[in-house]
C-alpha cells in the first residue's frame, strides 16, 4: 500500500495550517487552522473491507518537568513516549481519500462537539484529553483530529506519524471513546496491509522541521 499527501511530503514539515498551534514572538505560541491534512491511499489488497487511519506523535516528553518553560529546554535525550493525534475507524472500503480540512478545522477548547468524516466511520479520543486535564479553560474530551502542538522549548522536531490499515473486516468491536491503543489491539488480527507517512513539526525557532 501506499499513503501519501498534499498537504506535506514524507519526512518533511507538516504545514502551520494542519497544526493546533504556530509559532508567536510574544508568547512562544498561538492556535492555528487545525486542519486535518489531505490524505490518499492506494493498492488496498484484495478482500479489504475497511480502512483504519492513525496519527501518532513517537516523539511526546515523558516527563512533563522542561515543557514549555522559560529558561529551560526539553532534552533531545529525554526518553519519549506515544502522544496520539488521530483515530479512524470502519472507513468504507470504497474512501481512499480524505481532503484538507474534511475532518477538522480550527481548535475547539474542550474538544469537537461535532465529528464530521467519510460515512460510517468512527473517530476515537486523541491525547489532548488528557494534556488539557486541569485546565478550566481547555479541559474536555478532544476527538477525532487535532494536529501538532510540541513543546516551544523542545531540542528537537517531533514526528508526526500518519499510518493507515486495510483491514478484512467491516467494522472493528471498540468502545464509544476509544483510543489509539484499542485500534491497534482491535485491529491486530484483522490487517492485510498497512502503509505509513511521516511529517514534521517544531515550535522551537531554533530547531528547524526539516
């Protein structure tokens, strides 16, 4: 299979217009467009039945302590952890694209009240739901995509890891608010072919996604 886009390249940087945020001068950042990005996947094996569509950032601190504080720097050895951006479910087998902005656009503080995508397909819980815990202005349940928002103090460019599963089933057994994680257990023994693409982000002025 094959996944690609026109939104960005592969191991390129994914444009401001596709993240939660963008740099600012004053206060390091700013919400942005939070457009999903365009998305086309192609040679689906025989016998697919639906699609699964992943987003996931490998590169989150796994410890919170240097995030987004003046004077400090989160280290580019700092062990790093899965921080989830995006999860589609029972995507029908005849979609094999998604436009620019189809599924989300703008930030929604507590989460989309409203989740729009191909019919029939379910989107599941991104880790913003638990970064915003606390937070009276931002705390909520963020489904379906939110794009990009690493550290502004980060050593280093975060991945964006966009992944997409043809799978031999119509619909996959998961809760209403599932994650991530639950697609991947789900989809486990269902997957006939996977592809992958891999975009870029930085909100450090010093560390070019490039």
């Amino acid at each position: 299979m094959k996944l690609t886009s026109e939104s960005f390249a592969d191991q390129t940087a994914i444009p401001g217009r596709c993240a939660f945020a963008v740099k600012h001068p004053d206060t390091h950042v700013q919400f942005s467009d939070n457009r999903n990005p365009q998305l086309t996947w192609s040679d689906a094996p025989q016998g697919t039945l639906s699609f699964a569509l992943l987003c996931v950032d490998p590169d989150g601190p796994s410890k919170p302590d240097d995030v987004n504080q003046d004077g400090r720097t989160v280290p580019a050895d700092l062990p790093r952890a899965d921080f989830a951006h995006w999860a589609m479910v029972d995507i029908p087998s005849n979609v094999t694209e998604i436009g620019e902005g189809a599924c989300s656009q703008g930030v929604s503080p507590r989460g989309k009240s409203d989740l729009i995508g191909p019919e029939g397909s379910r989107q599941g819980k991104n880790d913003y739901s638990s970064w915003f815990d606390g937070d009276a202005d931002m705390e909520g349940t963020y489904r379906g995509y939110d794009g990009p928002c690493p550290p502004w103090n980060d050593a280093i460019a975060h991945r964006y890891v966009f992944k997409v599963y043809a799978l031999d089933c119509a619909t996959l057994e998961l809760p209403d608010s599932f994650t991530v994680a639950d697609v991947e257990t789900a989809a486990k023994s269902h997957i006939l072919a996977s592809a992958e693409l891999t975009g870029l982000y930085s909100l450090n002025p010093d560390v070019p996604a490039e």
